[in-house]
C-alpha cells in the first residue's frame, strides 16, 4: 500500500506543496482540518508520516505544534521550507477586468493588500481557507471571482494564474517538519540536525553550562526557546535546534546533557535542509 | 489630568482587570480592539501607559507582541500576573437552572468545557469577546441568557456570578507588562528584573559566551527565545529576561554584552513581580 502523508487543510494548500516537494508530485495524502486532527490521523495509523509547520519568519515558532509533537512522543524524520508565495487565480479565459470580487483567508488577503490596492474594483472577501476557494471556483465554474493561494491549488483545481507572487513582504519562508510514529531511519552518516529538550534546574548558569558543552562538541545552535511547562507556571523546558558535522560529536554532547539536565529528550534526529 | 491606561478589550476584560490591580480600581483606561491600537493609543498620547499581555503558561510567549514593543521602541516599565479565571454570570437573580444559553469567546468556552459538559441543557453559543457578552446581557437585560468572563465583568456589568472558577485547567497564568513610551522612572536600588534584545553573529559558541558572561555578573535568565528578523529570513534575534540583586552587576553585564553582540537593546529595566 502506498504511503500516505496528513497534512493539515485540503488538498492545493501549502502543506500539500510541501508534501509534494517533500515526497514527490504524486503523493497520497489525508486531508485534516486541524493540527490536532492531522496528529490523530497520524496515531490512529490513518497516515504514515505528517507535514507539519512548525515556524515562520514572519510570525515565529508554532509553539502549540511543538506541544503536540512532545505529548504525543512523535519524532521529527526532516524537514522542508517553504517560501509562501501567494498568486491571483480564477477561472481559465478571466482577464483581471473581469474580476468582480477576491475570496481568500484574511492572513493571506492582508499579505496582498498592496498589490490589491491597484484594483480598486474588485471587492475583497474573507474566507475560511485559501485552497478551498479556488477548489470552490473550480467545482461551481464561478465567473468573476478569483482566489488568492499557492500555485499547487491554481493546477490541482484547474485555474489560471492572473498574477503571480503577489504578496507584499517577501522572504515570508516557513519552516516544516516531516512527523512519524517512529524514529528516522536515516544511517547516522546522513544525520546533521537534530532538535531537543531539556529541562535545567534553577541554579544560575545552568543554561550556559549545557551550552558550553554544546558549543565544546562542536554543536551550531539553530535556535533555542525556553517554554513555560504546563501545569508548573514559570518552569521551563527548553527547545534547541543544533546542527553539527559528525554524528560522534552530537553523540557525545548527548550523553553530557543527558547527565546535566533534568530531564532530556529528543524529538529528532534527520537531515539538515537548506531554506 | 488623571494617567489614562490603554487596555486590549473593553472594560471588564482581563486586561482591564489588570490595570484595575496595577494602577487601582479607580484607572482611567483606553479600550483598544487590538494590540495594534493600543500602540497606536500609545504613541499618539491617546494613553499615557499601555497593559500588554506578553506571555502565557499555557500558550507560551505571544510572539508579535514582542515585536510591536520593539518596533515602536517602547519600553517596559513593570510587569503583572493574571491567573486567568473563567466564571459563569448572569442577570442577578438568575438560578443556573433558568440558563438556556451560554455566550463567550471559543477560547473560554473551551477552557470551561469540562464544567459546561454538566449541564446539557445549556446550549453553547461562540461569540467574540468574552467581556463583550456580559455588558450586551446587562445593556438589554437579557434573561436566559449566561456570559463566561472575568470577575471583573460581572462587577461592572452588574451581573451575578452563578459558578466562580470553572475553567478546566488551573494555573492559567498570563504575564503582562506595563509599557510607556519613555523609560521606567524607577531608581537603581528598585529595579531588578529587565527585558533585554541581542543579536549575534554565527559564530559557533557566541550565544554559550553572551550566557557565561550573565552568570558571572550574577544575572539569573528566566527566559530565552530565538525569534527570526523580519527580512532576514532564519538570521535570530535573542529576547532574554533576567532578574539581579544588584543594579550594578547588571549594569556590568549590560556594558561586556554591549561590546559582544553585534546588536543590543534594553527593552525594560524594571521591578520583578512574583506570579
């Protein structure tokens, strides 16, 4: 049987981008209408592995879904950026006069807000999802109206692209991680990246001292994030991204905070994927 | 002229309570629909300080709003500790058997679920801002009909609390800051907590040196978070908090962290509050 990908909103959304960048053109997927869902289909075995996003460059962490992947003791296999590009599209044959009115999720109409000031004429409406417009317009043969989403929804739903990239700030690059059951399978000779979380006790200097071992075994950090546990106000866990050359020298760095922090865990262990 | 406090909501929010316990009962307070607003009332003078929610232990930090603070290059100048609790209001007189709907925000709906699950003849109603609903029951004397909000809101809405307390989860604490336009007016000896901004370069080990420093100036870090620049795509910023005894062993590290990082910035000096 083949394998199939959860990934979160229907199919033209930008998880689906990312599943078919990730895993190619031609990939199953189950379409869950939320984080929560797309874990469940995930656990239920409904899917095999899950795109999830986990941060952006506009906005920051997705601090929820790094809740999700810790509670349900999931793992991070890899990882895949996305530069969101946001396009005009509308039925086959439309010009851009022809447009009347343009539905999409408010985020999305908000990113384009410059580029939608030159068309006075056209009314902006909200919508839920990007995706399930220009699935909508599709499926009714709407005339007149014109969807903003990725350009994977523009051929999924057989729909022109009037205007393509025509969201105001660039560089709006999010990061997403590949979720399985299981740990990677990958040789640790293909292994660069890994993310983590410890908890320090209180002791001042806790934090430097774990980071000093990191940074003695040759361990980049990528990213750190001290989150508040839940249910303990004000104690923190921390989550770190490292990347590093050698497999020993992670290794290495893993048994020393294993024996420093509280409490140590792994969330994944994969490859390194350039934004 | 009496000191006028921007608020996120309406008077009966949590962040009007809020102001209520920093400022007194008696504040004169701005409402704001966003936190955009409440900058705006902010810089224009609108309001002489502003309440921000700034972090949650359930949700973690609340990412723009760090951004806006930096941005507008406000500063911090104190900061308060809400332990969100939810509560079941009606007109006085109102039994909970005379309830046959209950409107609130789906945030406090669904932190009081659990509580609401008890009473199936209550039908629940999503609207969009908890304190809202209780001035409409009060506003047009609504029978029948409960709100979920803060404390606060049946006080100056004149309702009856018929369940106090019923969120699911306790220990929802939310952390505010106070923020003005101009620094805290605090002397040295008062301060002892402050908010502080720094970027690096990439240099393996930097961030490890920037901590060594702080816990040989005695500083203790109480939080830490990477967040991404804007425009920079995955090139971090580091936003610290840490708390001294002494105003001069920060100011040290403030001096060695200056010389350091390639960027600094003091985003409040103020005095810690315990949550």
């Amino acid at each position: 049987m083949a394998t199939k990908i959860a990934i979160q909103g229907i199919q033209g959304s930008f998880h689906h981008q990312v599943a078919q960048e990730y895993f190619g053109k031609e990939v199953a997927v189950d379409e869950c209408l939320s984080f929560e869902e797309l874990v469940s289909s995930l656990l239920s075995g409904e899917s095999d592995q899950a795109v999830m996003a986990i941060e952006n460059s506009i906005a920051g962490p997705i601090i929820p879904n790094y809740a999700l992947i810790d509670k349900n003791n999931l793992h991070i296999i890899g990882e895949h950026y996305l530069d969101i590009q946001q396009n005009l599209m509308a039925l086959k044959g439309q010009t851009i006069q022809d447009i009347e009115e343009v539905h999409s999720h408010p985020m999305a109409l908000l990113q384009c807000m410059e580029f939608l000031k030159q068309y006075p004429h056209i009314k902006i409406v909200e919508d839920k999802d990007t995706a399930e417009t220009a699935r909508r317009i599709h499926e009714k043969q709407l005339k007149g109206i014109a969807a903003i989403a990725s350009k994977v929804a523009a051929e999924m739903y057989d729909l022109e692209i009037l205007a393509p990239e025509i969201q105001t700030i660039n560089n709006n690059m999010t990061r997403f991680v590949i979720i399985d059951k299981k740990q990677s399978v990958l040789s640790t000779n293909e292994i660069n990246r890994a993310s983590i979380k410890f908890e320090l006790d209180h002791k001042r200097g806790s934090l430097a001292a774990v980071l000093n071992v990191m940074s003695d075994c040759k361990l980049n950090l990528t990213k750190i994030q001290s989150l508040p546990k839940i249910e303990t106000p004000w104690k923190y866990s921390f989550f770190v991204d490292v990347t590093f050359e050698k497999y020993e020298d992670y290794a290495k760095a893993k048994a020393l905070i294993d024996i420093m922090a509280e409490y140590f865990k792994v969330l994944g262990e994969y490859k390194n994927a350039k934004p």
